[in-house]
C-alpha cells in the first residue's frame, strides 16, 4: 500500500490521457460545445421574445374593441415574421462563428505539419552522377564568325 505522503499519479481516462489535460493547455478547443450553448441560449430567448409578441396580440385581441381587435391579427403576423427572421440571423452568425473557429483550426494543423516537415531530417541527397564518357574524337571547333568571311 503507498504510503499517504507519496504522491500518486494521476488517473489516465480510458485513451491513457489525463483528464481536462486538454482543456488546461488549448490542445483542444471549446468551441463547438460552448457555440452549441451559446446558440440554444440564443433560440431561448428569441423563443420568448416570440412568445411575449403572441401575447401582446392575444391581449390586444381581448381587450380590444373593434378596430383595436383587428390591429391583432397584423401584430401576430408581424410577431411571427420577426421570429423567423431573427432565428434565422441568429442561426447564420451562429455557423460564421463556427466558420471562422473551423479556418482557426485548420490553419493550427498546417502549421503543426510545416514544423513537423521542419523538424524532419531531409533526405539523402543522391551522390552526384559523371558526365557520360565518349570514345569518339571531339568535333572540330566552329570558325569564328569574322574568321570565315577572311580570304
């Protein structure tokens, strides 16, 4: 049994790592579960936003006496239209967000590789090879040009 002052490892997760070992030193990022987060908080309150504007035209519907009734159905659909719209946009920042994580990562990857290729030995170079060796006598060497318009 060791004894209680020595300090005993610690525990390796079932890949043999150290849990949250990633986490403490950015080996890995956050994003997609905190963007995942972030994003479903967002639909919540544009959920509720919509849920207020429905409200408001159910209110205004009740209490409302003729053309103030009327002014429900408009205020309904209006409601409706913004919701969509704002799940939507909320929905395209959400995946630029991710987007520009995504180029982040990519972009940590090539470097990693450009300094492993760095870090590599190069290759051998091949020993330099001699010219071939001819057996035939050189040609003769060409006349100069101001040579062959002499006499």
């Amino acid at each position: 049994m060791p004894s209680p002052l020595e300090p005993t490892p610690p525990t390796r997760d079932l890949a043999g790592k150290v849990p949250f070992r990633d986490l403490l030193t950015f080996e890995r990022a956050l994003t997609r579960p905190v963007t995942l987060l972030i994003y479903w908080s967002g639909l919540g309150l544009i959920a509720l936003i919509g849920f207020g504007l429905i409200g408001v035209a159910v209110g205004v519907a009740l209490r409302g006496d003729g053309w103030e009734a009327l002014l429900a159905v408009p205020a309904f659909v209006f409601g409706a239209l913004l919701v969509t719209a704002l799940a939507l946009l909320w929905r395209g920042a959400s995946e630029f967000y991710v987007a520009v994580f995504r180029i982040a990562d990519e972009l940590t990857a090539v470097r990693q590789r450009l300094d492993q290729l760095a870090e590599a030995p190069a290759p051998p170079l091949a020993p330099p090879v001699a010219p071939p060796v001819t057996t035939s006598a050189p040609a003769e060497p060409r006349p100069l040009r101001n040579q062959a318009l002499k006499p």
